[in-house]
C-alpha cells in the first residue's frame, strides 16, 4: 500500500508539471503537498511559541516536532487564482488520520476545506518575483470527530476540562466545526510556473466553548502556476498581446510588422509597402519622379536633381547652358564658353586664320584674286560678330628698309580692310594699321620662302580702350582703296 501511495503521487506530480508547465505567466495555481497539526503548542502558553533561545517557553513547543502528526505526500491540496497583484483567492483542503496530543485523543479522521484570501506582498515591488510572501486569513469546515472523548481530563499542558461547569474551561463533544484560520505563508519560483510553497497556520474554533480542537498547522506544497492562453501562437500570452488573433513580434507586443518597416501593421497607414515611422509607415511621395521625396522637394511637380532640392536647374538666357555653368546667365552664349557669346578675340582669330596665307602682287598692296575666297571667309567671319570691332595689322619680313616696310605694310592691311568693308563689313568695325618688320620672326638673309612667314596680315579684337587709341592715333593716314567683288 505504501509503495501504491508514493507511485500514485508521482504519477499525479508528473502529470501536473506536464499539463501546467506549458504557460509562463498564469492567474491560476495548483499546490500539492503535505500538512502537519499541532494541537500541544495551541493550548500552551504565549512564550511557548518560540524558542528558548528567543525567550519561550520549554523549548517552544510550537517547534517541537513530537508535537506534529504529519501526514504524508497528497494530503493537502491547494486551488487558488489572482484577484489582482495584491490579492489572491485560495480554496485549501488538509485531508488525513490525525490525532490530538494535547488531550491523549488517538487518531481521528480529519478533513478541513474552506476558502482563504491572501494578501501578496510582492505586489508592492514586483509581483512576478521569486520570492512571493503572503498573509492569509481563511473560513474552513472541519471534520475531526471528538465525540468519544471522556471529560474531565487534564491536557498535557496542565490545563483541566470539566466537561460541564460555566466557570471552567469545557467542550462540546463536536465531529463538525467552523475554524478560522489565519497565518503567512510564501511561494518560491524555480520557474515562471513551477516552484515550492510553505505555509503556516492557526486554526481556531470560535463557536466551541473551549480551545481543545485548536491546533497549529504547517504545510509544503508543490505549486503549479497555469490558464493563461496564446490564441495565435506567437509565444505571446493574450493577456500581454494586443493582438492575440494574429502572430506577431514580441517587440510589437504581439502585433505583426507585414512590411518590416519597424511600424506596426496596427499602427501602419501603408501596412503592406514599408516605409518610414515618421510618416506613419508609408513610403513618402514622389509626384514628379525625380528621386527626390516631395517633403523634401522645393519643386514636388517638375523633375529635378537632387543637388537643387529637386528643382530643375534653370536657364535665364534659354542657350542652352544651365545658369549654374553659365559665365554669363542673362546673355545667351555657346557651351564651348561656359554660356558666354563668342568672344570678340575668337572671330579674331577666326579672320586671321582665314586670312593666313593671303596674296598681294610683288612690293604692292594689290591683293590677288586668289585670295579672294579667303576674304570672302574672313568678311562673313568679321559680319557674324554682332558689329564687333577689329584692327587689321599689316606685317613685313626684314628685307628692305625699315621705313619702306612700315609704309608698305600699312598699305598692305587698309587694302585687306577695304576688300573686307566691299564684302558687306561695317565700316565702323574696322581699322588699319602696319608695323612694318616690328614682329618679323625670320632673319633678313633668309630665304624668301622662309621669309614668306612674316609677310601677313593678323586681325586683332579691339576693346574701348584700344578702339579710342586708334581715333586718336597720329599715324598717317593711308587712303583705303576701294575694291570691287568680283
């Protein structure tokens, strides 16, 4: 029989750790255990309860454990469930065969069952703590037969029970009892839903006349936490999910993140397009295209770079040159001069180019007629300058006299500037002048091809200053003579 009891009680143990250690956090306990009664130390006196160490009595008979009648594993049985963080509503039931030192009585059937509140005291600082201490003041119905006891008798504590007289100590030979129980007790959490309870009680008769059925009572209990639910399975409790019908992430509370923007699907405006939390979790608009998010677009409509908020880069003068590469953003000019109109140094050189190369009759001014194309090209070069205003310099070679190159070459560059002027040129963009040998390269015994390099005419832009030079100028003047198209 015994082998019988302690297999049915781990069988009943392992079950219980099974079903109940599947939740984390549970309202509802389970406590299996044993119980101990002490009748001696209830009917001793007040410093019996301690230790003599602590000033008791003989050895405080509250701690003597000749004093218990425990019965085994299975013997008490606790129910209870979370009112709140401070409050806990308990049903306990303490079941064996006990006897009652106190009185001599021998062994006696005992169940006492009833309904107990508890006070939590880790409510005020952490309820989940490990260390779970409580108050406890509980009504029971007991069953402890003392019908068969002979009166008077003496107590072992010397205290005499008449049975009969008002005026001494005596008790009603009750079976059934009404018992008030008050005690403090503590639970320890191995786990979030397993853990170890003792308990420590007095049981008091207030409707009997005597204190002969009080006792002391101590227990230990397995403790089983449970009923909590997940509904979704995500591992998150429904009572700490927000969403408990849908799976989601525990740095969500439960919730979902469909997108994985870090926004919430509870929270999320676009829940299936990820984007940013501070737009509510949908991704910023971008009306023109451009790459750049319309809050941070100074043009949200018209396409534009980045590098101007999204504004296209204008063009003031429309040639084609963004104002931010545009020397010149008001005048309409010519990428090759960062936006700028054709310099007037350019069509200079433009017209020197073409007149390079150009023929006059020997130790004349008279141009050749095969160098008519290259005047023809020089004039529509000087007419494209909008009205820009050169000098036409005549050079010599070292071969003569200096005074007859000077002379000559004066010559030589009014009839370059009277060709051009017949061919449609303004007369007031154009001035002559010669400098004779002055930039002669070549050394005056050359050759005459070699000396060839240094017989032309250049055309040179003309700022104000040098324009104004030139009216003022004492040069002699050399009559321009008029040449026809041909």
């Amino acid at each position: 029989m015994k082998n019988l009891k302690l297999g049915i009680s781990a069988l009943a143990l392992t079950v219980a750790s099974t079903v109940f250690a599947q939740t984390t956090s549970n309202p509802w306990l389970i406590g299996v255990g044993a119980h101990g009664v002490n009748h001696v130390a209830a009917g001793g006196q007040v410093g019996d309860f301690f230790p003599r160490a602590f000033g008791g009595g003989d050895g405080g008979e509250l701690y003597n454990i000749d004093n218990f009648t425990i019965t085994p594993p299975l013997s008490k049985l606790t129910v209870a469930r979370n009112l709140n963080k401070y409050l806990v509503l308990d049903w306990q039931t303490s079941v064996g065969n006990v006897d009652n030192k106190r009185i001599g009585m021998g062994k006696e059937f005992f169940l006492m069952t009833g309904l107990g509140l508890q006070f939590k005291f880790n409510g005020l600082w952490n309820e989940d703590s490990w260390f779970d201490p409580y108050l406890r003041v509980g009504a029971n119905y007991l069953r402890h037969d003392y019908s068969g006891v002979n009166f008077p008798l003496t107590d072992v504590n010397g205290q005499t029970y008449l049975g009969f007289s008002d005026n001494t100590p005596s008790t009603q030979r009750r079976k059934d009892h009404f018992t008030v129980a008050t005690g403090l007790g503590s639970n320890f959490w191995i786990t979030k839903n397993f853990g170890l309870g003792i308990q420590g009680d007095y049981v008091s008769t207030p409707v009997d006349k005597s204190d002969v059925a009080n006792f002391w009572q101590a227990s230990a209990s397995l403790l089983f936490r449970f009923g909590n639910t997940d509904r979704d399975k995500d591992g998150i409790l429904d009572k700490d999910d927000l969403c408990p019908d849908t799976p989601g992430l525990a740095e969500f509370q439960g919730c979902p993140d469909t997108d994985g923007d870090g926004v919430p699907d509870k929270d999320d405006q676009c829940p299936d397009v990820a984007g940013p939390v501070e737009n509510n979790g949908c991704p910023w608009p971008d009306t023109d295209g451009d790459g750049v998010v319309d809050k941070d677009d100074a043009c949200p409509e018209v396409a534009g770079p980045a590098e101007n908020n999204g504004c296209p880069w204008p063009d003031t003068d429309g040639d084609g040159v963004l104002d931010k590469d545009d020397a010149c953003p008001t005048v309409p000019g010519l990428a090759q001069y960062n936006g700028c109109p054709k310099p007037q140094s350019a069509y200079a050189e433009e017209a020197t180019g073409a007149l390079q190369g150009i023929l006059f009759d020997f130790d004349k001014a008279t141009i050749r007629p095969e160098s008519n194309a290259k005047l023809d090209q020089a004039a529509e070069i000087v007419k494209s300058s909008n009205g820009g205003k050169f000098i036409v310099e005549g050079q010599t070679d070292k071969k003569g006299s200096e005074a007859y190159n000077l002379t000559l070459s004066r010559k030589r560059a009014a009839a370059v500037v009277g060709a051009l002027e017949a061919r449609g040129v303004n007369d007031n963009q154009l001035k002559s002048i010669g400098v004779g040998e002055q930039k002669a390269q070549v050394a005056e015994n050359a050759s005459n091809e070699e000396r060839m390099a240094d017989r032309k005419v250049v055309v040179i832009a003309a700022d104000s200053d040098a324009w104004e030079a030139m009216q003022k100028s004492d040069l002699p003047v050399v009559k321009k003579k008029t040449v026809k198209k041909k």
